[in-house]
C-alpha cells in the first residue's frame, strides 16, 4: 500500500475574486505501515491535505496515487477508495449520527454491502479495539464524552477495516490522561496491525513520542519532511512558522549550553530521563 502526492496543487474559490491558494506543488509518498505525524500551524493546509488522501477533496492540478493509481482517473472506485483509507474528522459529531453506539459503528460496514450479521460482527470488533464494551452499545453516542465520542468515531472507521487512518486531532480539548488513553490505543493499531497512520496534531510532545516521520506544512507548502529527530534539529526554522520543537528539546539544548554532554536529538521524555540517569551514574 503506498499514498502518493504528485505536485499537488488546490485552490479555493479558482477562478473568483476570492480565490486562495491552499497547497502549492505538495509532494510525497506514504508507505505501507508508516505512522506519519502532520504539523503546521493553523492555515497551514494539513486539513485540506488530508481531505485530499481519500478524494473528499480534488485537486486543481497535481496527482493522488493509491496503490500507483491515479484516483482522478475516469471510472476510478471512490467509494472503495473511502473504504480503504479511512478519515476521522476533529469533531466526532461529525461522524456520529445513529440513536445509539452500536447503529452508529455498523453504518459503515453496511454501506459496503455486509449483512446487518456481518456489520454487527465488524462493529462490536471495533468497538473493542478502542476501548468500549457492550455496556455502550445501547447508548446515544450524542450523551458520551468527548473522549467517547472520538473512540465511537474511530470504531466507526475501523468497522471498515481500512489500510490507512487518518486522524484530525483527535485528541484536541481531551485532558492528559483522555488523550494519552486515544494515543495509546492508536498506537496499538499501528504495531499489532500494521496499519498505517497519518496523524494530525499541534501536540509536538505527541507526534514525537508516538510518529516514525513528520510532515511539516506551512502556507500550503511542505516545509520539511523526515524522522522527528531530524525534523526537530531545525527548532529554530519551525519557531519561525509558528511551530516549536518538543518541551524537552529545549532543556537538552539548555543542558548543553551549560556545558553538560547530553545527545541534542532526545525528543522525549522517556529519552531525556534514561541519559541523565546515565550522566548521573557516570
């Protein structure tokens, strides 16, 4: 499986007096079972890329490939296109619209034709995979909390089995421990599934600790692209943006004007904590 951006291009309102330009010539490839963080600040043009990954959106000019087909092309399967690479809005109320958990999460796999046996069987699945049991099922996702309603919103994807997530900051207005408990469970897809996930996030905490590779956007354009190690060497040109690097980044680079010889790529917690308990036992 591989998503790739071909000079991708988009405009909003072309050809009006209002028109804006919202990704200028963006560049890439995902491959199969990468977990790739998206950053940017807000405008930057995540949204509208991610909208692009699945054909809810369509270029100006410019190419998406899935599976090295072009989903632009005449005749091309959109609707498997959706089935496959899945999209968890920000706002899960935008997903939700069923009277309760279980109705909701079948929605899907019964839009691709399964029995309502087979949806069912799907649903209760997914709803597993993220955290809910059958004491849910029967309740109105509109009465859940934040934190509940993302979770139904991304069984709700799931149920389709999709090759790829993405995720639009699924964690945004969720306390630390209901976003530690959403991550941790995305992160559990990725390593016993393999699936690939795109996700999106203002968190740098986040997508350090938890992403292989970073894109970073900034006015519709890709800035950098690369491990976050590599991508947060270049903290200064991200502040520059209107982005910053990991907390810790900056007690590293602290630490070592003082003159203390700690590694400048710890990006994590977990990192710093292990070097200055070495440093300490030097």
């Amino acid at each position: 499986m591989s998503i790739k951006a071909v000079d991708l291009n988009f405009v909003y309102g072309a050809g009006t007096a209002f028109e804006q330009k919202a990704l200028k010539h963006v560049n890439f490839e995902i491959q199969d079972g990468e977990f790739v963080g998206l950053i940017g600040h807000t405008g930057s043009g995540k949204s509208t890329l991610i909208q692009h990954l699945n054909g809810l959106e369509r270029a100006t000019s410019g190419q998406i490939l899935y599976n090295g087909e072009d989903i632009y092309a005449e005749g091309y399967d959109m609707k498997g296109l959706r089935s496959k690479v899945g999209l968890v809005f920000q706002y899960p109320e935008h997903q939700l619209f069923e009277v309760d958990v279980l109705t909701d999460v079948c929605f899907g796999p019964k839009n691709q034709g399964l029995s309502a046996e087979e949806a069912g069987e799907r649903a209760k699945k997914a709803l597993e995979l993220v955290g809910l049991d059958e004491s849910f099922y029967a309740q109105s996702p509109f009465e859940l909390s934040g934190g509940q309603k993302r979770r139904v919103a991304i069984a709700g994807v799931l149920a389709m089995e999709p090759e790829v997530l993405i995720l639009d900051e699924p964690t945004a207005g969720l306390d630390p421990r209901g976003r530690d408990e959403i991550l941790d469970q995305i992160d559990q897809l990725h390593r016993e599934r393999g699936m690939t996930i795109i996700l999106v996030s203002h968190s740098m905490e986040d997508v350090a600790r938890y992403a292989d590779r970073l894109l970073v956007m900034n006015h519709g354009e890709k800035v950098f692209d690369g491990p976050p190690k590599e991508v947060f060497r270049h903290y200064r040109e991200l502040e520059a943006i209107g982005l910053a690097a990991p907390q810790i980044t900056y007690l590293v680079h602290d630490l070592r004007e003082r003159g203390i010889d700690i590694d400048e790529d710890i990006t994590t917690v977990a990192e710093a904590r292990e070097a200055i308990l070495r440093l300490y036992r030097q």
